[in-house]
C-alpha cells in the first residue's frame, strides 16, 4: 500500500494567522515545537502542512483519528511516534517539498519521496555535465545525455535517487553512485 498527498501553499487554501493558530495547538508537543523551532513563517507552513497531510492520510488508510508525533531519527528519516499499524504492521512516511509544494508518502513499506523541479542551474549544461561526470555512473550519463530533454531527465533521475536515498535511509551521493535503469524506476 502506497498513498501520496500533496499540498501546494500557493495554490491551495492558503494559510492565515488563524488557521495557523488552531492548527499548530492540534499538533503533539514535540511536533509542536519542533515546527515553531524553524526560522521562516514559510518553513513553518511547510512543516505544519506536511503534518496535517500525514494526518489527514492516516485517518483515511486506517479509518481512525490518529495525531502521533513525527521525530526524525539520527539519520533525519520521520518515524511516527508511537507507531501506527496497518493489519499488525507499521506505517512508514517520507515528507519532501520544493519551494511551496509539500508531499507526503505514506506506506506498509520502507517508502522515499522527493520533489525535483527542473530549475534554470540544472538547464545550464555545464553545471550539469559538472554533476553528472562526478557523481553518475557512465550508463546513467549516457540516458540522461541522449534523452530527449537532458535538463528534465537529470531532474528526474536527481529526484528518484533522492527518494531511494531516503527509501534506503543512505545518502544521495551513494545513491548516485550506483547504476540503475530509469525506465525500471
């Protein structure tokens, strides 16, 4: 079981002072502040959407109302705090955004996720070309070059290995490193 929720801050309803208060008193204490910890009202937002969807996709794939806390373990992975099971086994999520789109992942497995924009840095070819000869295995440098849209296929493959970066609980740069086939992913 996989589900995936979506929230964009721009597009959706947005948040408003009132809203943010009697959202931000529903959430667990160590959520709670961990989302008034951060810097920027826009992180804040983020954080607290990222919450209400993981929220939200628990009371829809369990049929119950379910607030756990969200911690992040030494290797920055959420865990939901206590657990919450699904027929005896436990939920996984991933969180990601980019700019002002939030997603959430939620599974019965090890689950990754990751919003990759193609940006005008990764258009430029020779920041590109940069990454690709330090990082990417020569078959990954090959698809990505010959692709139709170079630019969109790096973003794309980019975004895939950071999802199984955190599906795998690693890191991007040994994701990189390995060879896989976009097409199977």
């Amino acid at each position: 079981m996989l589900k995936i929720y979506r929230y964009d801050l721009t597009e959706d309803l947005p948040f408003d002072d009132k809203f943010r208060a009697r959202s931000i008193a529903l959430v667990p204490k160590g959520r709670r502040e961990y989302i008034r910890s951060l810097k920027s009202l826009k992180d804040r937002d983020r954080a607290l959407a990222a919450y209400l969807l993981i929220v939200n996709g628990l009371a829809e794939i369990t049929g119950e109302d379910l607030w756990p806390d969200v911690i992040h373990e030494e290797d920055n992975a959420p865990v939901l705090e206590p657990p919450v099971l699904l027929n005896g086994v436990p939920l996984n999520v991933s969180i990601t955004h980019s700019d002002d789109v939030i997603a959430v992942a939620i599974s019965d497995l090890p689950v990754g996720i990751d919003i990759t924009p193609v940006k005008r840095s990764v258009r430029d070819s020779a920041m590109r070309e940069r990454v690709l000869n330090r990082f990417l295995h020569p078959k990954d440098q090959e698809k990505i070059n010959n692709s139709e849209d170079p630019a969109r296929a790096f973003a794309k493959f980019i975004g895939l290995k950071e999802a199984l970066a955190k599906q795998n609980r690693t890191s991007l740069i040994r994701e990189l490193k390995k060879t896989r086939d976009l097409n199977q992913e």
